[in-house]
C-alpha cells in the first residue's frame, strides 16, 4: 500500500482539504450581460471562447465553469474557484460589486483566490468597488482619472513573466483604457502590457471618461501607459487586469488571446508551459454564441491581423 505523504496525513487528521500534488485548478468564469453593438462588448462569446480555448491548451491543468449573462455563481462555487474570472460591463452595474458580492469576493480573496477582470470589468465606483479592486486586481479604471480612447497601440516589447510566455510583441486596435488608478508605489504590480499613446487618444474634451490635465500632460510627455498589469498579493493570491477586449474580432489575435490564457492560469497558481497555453480558433468560430443585437446576425468576424 502506498504510504501518503506526511502533509497529507495531518490535513486528513485535522478535517482540511486535501489536494493532491499537480491537482487541476478551478478556474470560475462570469460574463457579463449582452452590451453595446453586434461584435463588441461581446462578454457571453468571448467567455465560451475563452474557455473553450483554455480545454484546448490547459485541460490538464484547469477546470473551467463558466455563467452567463451575469449570473452569479453560488457560494459553493466560489469557495472552490482557484480564481475568479469576470468579462463583463462595469461602472456602478459592475455584477461583482453589490455588498452582497462584494463580501463574498472578499472572503475568497482572502483564501488566495486569483481574481481576473477583462475590458470593461476593470472599471468600478471609486467608494463602490475601488478600495477592494485596488487591493485584489492592483488597480482599476477610476472615473475622472483614467481614459478610455479607441487607439493602435504598439506593444513593442514585453516583460519576463510567467503570463508573457510565448507571447511575441504585438498591436492592435482596441478601446485600451490607460492611467488606471494603481496601488500606491505600484506595491506588488508587474505592467504587462505598456504602450506610448497616440496624441489621438486625447482628441475628446474633458470628462468622466475622455480626459484631465493629468493624463494629457503624461501623453505630451510620451509617457508610458500600462493597458494591462498582474499583481501578486499578500495573502497570496494573483490578480491579473487587461483593458482591451472591447472587439470580439481582438480575441482573434493569436497573441492576445495566449497572454489572456495564460493570465488566467497563472491567476489560478497553475503552471504556464514555456511556450504559453496554445489554442487555435477560426473566423467561424469568432461567430459563434454572439449575442442577438439586431435582426441581422452579423458576418463572421476576421481574425484581428497580427501588426
């Protein structure tokens, strides 16, 4: 009979959960409700295709169970989620930020659950959500602060980390929020993605959304914009923040999409192959689970090219 390791026997004895070594990870994933028009803000399709693309590359490392149509999960399940993934609108409609959810999220962080948050989903009220997401996903789109411009922004170079690996340097056209609001000092904060913004990006006047003298001052200067960021936390666990997303057609980005795979596994302590988690999609796919946003279905979306 196979004798069981010591750590093993103890956390039997003591009623804890035992986990045995290499264990799949559960990875929890919410969409958010349908938004905006045909091919954006796509949050049900991109959410199945996201994880159907992690059963392509990671089965042997994560479990996925998804909601639709920002339903929440249960309590079970967010105790056993290995990280929580949320792609959906934001603002004060945010799904995860009733004081219900919001107490429920922090019971999970607390454990060193991983927490994702896609596109818009990086956004919430600045006393409605910002402390926690401060805290658990290293920053957030604060209104009257950060911008969300439609801009090309060229990811020239990439830093050395688990969520980078396989990813080539890349650029795309997409509504990258920029000048999140981050902890103070950038404590524990690695950007991921990081990008000069065009002088278009301050083309609006001020507003919640569109500008302040702050960050048109940073975009004269060229200085650097972080569009998406990790965080590793100190009660352990990962957050991972990534602004684009607004175009469903960006999920065709073969290196987007792998950076965002592996963010998610990576949020979820699971282990990152050396060359990312691979996955293959075509137009075809980029089309199916839309949602119906008009009485025409939209045309299959091309790949967003690779630039």
């Amino acid at each position: 009979m196979k004798k069981l390791p010591l750590l093993l026997l103890v956390c039997a004895a003591l009623g804890a959960p035992v986990f045995a070594e290499g264990a799949k990870k559960n990875v929890l994933m919410i969409a958010g409700k349908p938004s905006h028009g045909p091919g954006d803000h796509e949050h049900n399709a991109g959410i199945q295709l996201l994880a159907r693309c992690l059963g392509q590359g990671a089965a042997d490392r994560v479990d996925v169970k998804f909601h639709l149509n920002a339903e929440w999960p249960s309590a079970d399940e967010l105790a056993k989620a290995d990280t929580v993934v949320i792609y959906s609108d934001g603002g004060g409609g945010h799904p995860a930020v009733s004081p219900e959810h919001l107490a429920q999220l922090g019971k999970e962080m607390k454990r060193g659950c991983g927490f994702v948050c896609l596109h818009y989903a990086v956004e919430v009220e600045k006393e409605k959500g910002g402390p926690e997401f401060t805290d658990w996903l290293g920053g957030y789109f604060e209104k009257n602060w950060s911008v969300n411009p439609h801009w090309d922004a060229d990811f020239k170079s990439l830093p050395k980390h688990a969520i980078t690996s396989g990813v080539k340097p890349f650029g795309t056209n997409d509504e990258w929020y920029f000048h999140m609001r981050f902890r103070e000092g950038m404590k524990g904060v690695t950007p991921i993605l990081t990008a000069i913004a065009t002088d278009s990006t301050m083309s609006r006047p001020d507003g919640t959304h569109s500008g302040n003298p702050t960050v048109r001052e940073e975009v004269k200067n060229k200085i650097p914009q972080h569009v998406a960021w990790a965080v590793q936390r100190e009660d352990g666990g990962r957050g991972f923040g990534f602004s684009g997303g607004h175009y469903h057609k960006g999920w065709g980005n073969d290196d987007q999409r792998r950076l965002v795979l592996n963010a998610i596994v990576w949020s979820a302590k699971a282990e990152v192959p050396a060359g990312g988690i691979e996955s293959k999609i075509t137009a075809e796919d980029l089309a199916v689970n839309l949602d119906p946003k008009g009485a025409k279905k939209p045309a299959a979306p091309k790949p967003e090219p690779v630039k």
